[in-house]
C-alpha cells in the first residue's frame, strides 16, 4: 500500500502486522481479547493469529490441525484487525518461531513493522528457542506483562533488555529490533477449562465466540466419547 505525503509525492507505507501464536485447542475470549487490545494500543493494520503444528501424537485424538484452524477463522471472521496465518500448518513438520518470521517476511516489504507478542512466561523461556537471538533481526517483542506479575527476568535476557528494551511500545521504531512491554490483566480463560467443561457435558458459553462453539458442537468435539 502507498500513502501520499504533504507534498502528494507517492511514500512507501510501513504496514504494522502484530503475531500471536498458540496452540488454540480451541481458540477462546481470551486470546481474542488481547489480541483485539495490543492491535487497538498499537494502531496495527492486522494482528495475525498463527496456529502451530502439533506433533502427530500430541494431536488430540478427535481435533485435527484443520479443525483448530476452522475455528480461529470463525472466531476472527467479522473483525477485521484480526486475521489468521496458517503457514505454520502447512508446513509438513513443526516450525520454529523463526522460521515462521523468516517466510513472513519474505512475503513483506523491507520497511513493514512485525510485532512478535509474547507471554511473560514464554519471554522468560526465549533462551532455550531455536536460533533466539535472530528473531529480532524480524521483529519487535511485545512482551504480555500481567499487572499482577512480580518476577524478574532471567540472568540470559538482562543484557538484552538493557541494550534493547523501549518503555513506550509506540515508540518501537523501524522493522524490528526493540523489546516493549504492555501491560494487560487477561481475562481468566483457558483452553484447558473449556476442554475440561465440554468432557464433562458443562456449557463452555460466553467464554468463546457462540460460532466456534457451534462448530464445536457440530462435529462434536472435545467429548468424552461414547462408551
Ligand atoms: P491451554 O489451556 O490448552 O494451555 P491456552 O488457553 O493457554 O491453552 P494457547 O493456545 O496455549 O491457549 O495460547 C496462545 C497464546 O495466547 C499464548 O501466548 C497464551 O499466553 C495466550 N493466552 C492464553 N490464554 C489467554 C488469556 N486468557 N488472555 C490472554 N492471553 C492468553
């Protein structure tokens, strides 16, 4: 896309694309609602939901990748700042984060903004990643900070937050590169607990869009099968 500056010459526009990976076994309120929060705060253009490959034997016998996949497409369908990426589905094997950074942005252009968003938890654990420290070469981290949250992070990434952190995430500059912090209070919703309620023939509404459950009743997953 291109914009026009004050003088109407023809400027190339820097798209802000934000990525949340997850599992989404099944793609709930919560996601969505961080999601919908990080894309508003950051003025993206799109926020990208990237399902991930399990391996075959961690698939839960009844729900395929295809079927994870369906449902975030149902989820996001009527929002139009959130999209679904399935590259990482379409690979025949699972990927690395960097991996999916780098086909990413072979897609985009030199100037475009990525947002990789990223659990405290899961920033805690970056050091143990395949190839780690390259993704930044892709991106920007946005790190999910609960306010209730205490812990400080380990020894491996100081030195990194020192030289790379910004305090303001509006501030994030440039393709990637920077480390920023938003601070959000999710909303109590996990798979786990809408797993758990449909095995045991509870209701999982209002914690997941009414079409994703639909789907979910519809090709009955997540039940305790028949005896
Ligand atoms: P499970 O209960 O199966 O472990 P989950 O609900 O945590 O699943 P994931 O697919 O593992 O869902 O999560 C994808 C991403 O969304 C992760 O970065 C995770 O931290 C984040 N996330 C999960 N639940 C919430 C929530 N309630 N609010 C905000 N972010 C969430």
């Amino acid at each position: 896309m291109k914009h026009s500056d004050a003088s109407g010459a023809r400027t190339p526009y820097a798209r802000r694309i934000g990525l949340l990976g997850g599992t989404f076994n099944p793609v709930h309120n919560g996601h969505l609602r961080a999601a919908l929060e990080v894309a508003e705060l950051m003025v993206l253009d799109e926020l990208r939901l990237v399902p991930s490959a399990r391996p075959p034997h961690r698939e839960m016998p009844q729900v395929s990748a295809e079927q994870r996949l369906a449902m975030v497409k149902l989820a996001v369908a009527d929002e139009s700042r959130l999209s679904v990426d399935d590259r990482e589905l379409r690979r025949d094997r699972p990927s690395y984060t960097i991996d999916t950074l780098e086909s990413l942005r072979a897609e985009l252009s030199a100037s475009d903004q990525v947002f990789l968003l990223l659990g405290w938890d899961a920033f805690c654990g970056l050091p143990s990643w395949h190839r780690w420290q390259a993704l930044l070469e892709h991106c920007h981290l946005l790190v999910l900070q609960r306010p209730d949250a205490g812990s400080e992070a380990p020894e491996a990434l100081r030195d990194l937050l020192a030289a790379r952190s910004v305090s303001d995430p509006l501030s994030l500059a440039g393709p990637g590169g920077q480390i920023s912090f938003i601070w959000q209070t999710p909303l109590a919703i996990s798979a786990t607990q809408i797993r758990q309620l449909l095995a045991t023939g509870r209701s999982a509404r209002y914690l997941l869009p009414d079409a994703v459950l639909a789907y979910i009743q519809a090709h009955r997953l997540y039940a305790v099968p028949e005896a």
